[in-house]
C-alpha cells in the first residue's frame, strides 16, 4: 500500500464551496482502480490548507492509472479552480 499526501492551498474565503466541490471529487477517485480511502485534513492554523491522505494499492495506480485517466480530468476540473497554489504532493510506503 502506497500513501500519497497532497497539501492544496486553496484561495481565500472558498472553503465551503471547495469542500463541496471535495465531495463529488471523492467519489469520482473512489471509481480509480487500485485507489482504497482517502481522509481530508483542515490545517488548524492556516484554514485554507488542506492535507489530502490518499491510499493507493501501489504507486503506479496513483501516478499512471489514475493521472493519466479521465477521471483525473474530471477529479482536477471539480477542486482545481481552488486551487491558491498547485498541489505539493509526495508518497510514501
């Protein structure tokens, strides 16, 4: 099992329209072969930060399958426009 841990800054006062744009993105990611669960993290201190915790079967279901798929064209055009910054993302085992 792969962790791939992607913080998104997103743009002021968007939190709750981001969080709900979230929503739908989950389940589109949740149709990603090899993807198992993701858990979503508000940072406490800086409020437009997000910690996505996102467990994959291996890393190339995350950075093959599912990059280079539709559905990470779909899952980018529903929480992209929040984005303040593009994602840090990093895995690990």
């Amino acid at each position: 099992m792969v962790l791939e841990l992607a913080t998104i800054d997103i743009k002021p006062q968007t939190n709750q329209e981001f969080l709900q744009a979230l929503e739908q993105a989950k389940e589109v990611i949740s149709r990603s072969k090899g993807f198992i669960r993701i858990e979503v993290k508000t940072c406490i201190e800086q409020p437009d930060r997000y910690v996505l915790l996102i467990y994959w079967e291996t890393l190339e279901d995350h950075t093959v399958g599912f990059r280079e798929s539709d559905l990470f064209k779909e899952w980018r055009a529903l929480i992209g426009p929040f984005f303040a910054t593009p994602p840090f993302v990093q895995h690990y085992w």
